[in-house]
C-alpha cells in the first residue's frame, strides 16, 4: 500500500469497518491547557476504540482470505493511527501509577489488592497514632492531678490561662477561617 493510501484511510474516512471515525480528528485538536478529566476521558475513549479494532482486526484475522486482504490492511492502518492518537493524548495526562500495582497487575492479581493494602495500612498507622495520642492524654491528665494535689493555686491559675488562651484562639481561628484543629478552609475547586 502507498503512502497516499495510508494517509487518506488513518485519518477520519472509513476505517474498513463502515464506521466514520471522526472522533480522532476531534481528539488531535485538544490545546495543553485542556482539563485534566477532559483529558483522561479522551484517553479513556481511545482505549475503547482500540479495543474495538483490535477485536476488528481479529475477526478479520481468524477468518482471512484474499477477497479480506484490503480491509485487513485497512484496519492495521486504523489501528496503527489510533494507537499514535493514544500516545499523543497520553502526553496531556499526567497519572503516576504505583509500580506496586503494575507488578499485581503483571502477576494476574488485582490492583484493588493495592488499594486494599494502602487503606488497611493507613488504618494501623492511625490506632498507633490514636493509641500514642491517647496514651499523651491519659498522662497529661495523670500529671495535672499530681500537680494539682501538690501545688492546687499554681493548677488553678494555669487552667485559667489555657481556657482563656483557647477561648482566644477559637476568635482568631473564626476570623481567619480555620479549622478548630488549627488547619485553614480551603475552598474546593469546582
């Protein structure tokens, strides 16, 4: 097949298959400023119409003779151009994928197991944390009633100033919209 051939059947007329493909032209249009979902829908659609034409060209494969030569080569250029497409558009995106969930993927399993294992490994750390916390409370607590049962004016006097010093903070965390916890409101994107 000569270039001419190959030019006219890759870029949006008949793919062989008696499908207009119209969509690549519309993808290649895209500016780098493009959002990022627009973006990975785009991907995401160019996924799907590579597979669809790699089941295509199977069908075409499996029951091949010489009258089904011109729609073979017809869909390997449709194939080859949306697989160009497809780099193309993955440029734009920027997704970085845990080498950890492509090993479970190269091993057969299933990358939900990663999500699994980040999740139920988050969950341990914070009952460590909770537990360390708590146990900081618990003698803090431990501590004020020691104190206070040895020097009762000096405890009275310092819960004054913490509850006065909370009280302020609490104004100031109002008037700059923070969180009781001491992070500050951050509006989400829309």
């Amino acid at each position: 097949m000569d270039s001419s051939q190959s030019s006219t059947l890759g870029t949006g007329g008949s793919g062989g298959n008696g499908i207009v493909s119209s969509q690549t032209n519309d993808t290649r249009t895209a500016t780098p400023n493009d959002d990022p979902k627009q973006n990975l829908t785009q991907v995401i659609n160019s996924i799907q119409k590579t597979l669809g034409l790699l089941h295509q060209l199977y069908l075409t494969v499996s029951s091949f003779n010489a009258a089904s030569q011109l729609p073979l080569l017809q869909r390997l250029n449709s194939l080859v151009s949306e697989l160009d497409n497809m780099a193309k558009l993955s440029e734009k995106c920027n997704i970085q994928v845990p080498m950890e969930v492509l090993n479970l993927i190269d091993d057969g399993k299933n990358p939900d197991e990663f999500t699994r294992d980040v999740l139920n490994s988050c969950i341990a750390k914070n009952q460590v944390t909770k537990g360390k916390t708590d146990a900081f409370k618990s003698l803090r607590k431990h501590l004020l009633e020691e104190l206070e049962q040895t020097f009762p004016d000096e405890v009275e006097s310092y819960r004054e100033i913490r509850a006065s010093s909370a009280a302020e903070f609490k104004r100031l965390a109002q008037s700059q919209s923070m969180l009781p916890n001491g992070d500050v409101k951050v509006k989400t994107e829309l």
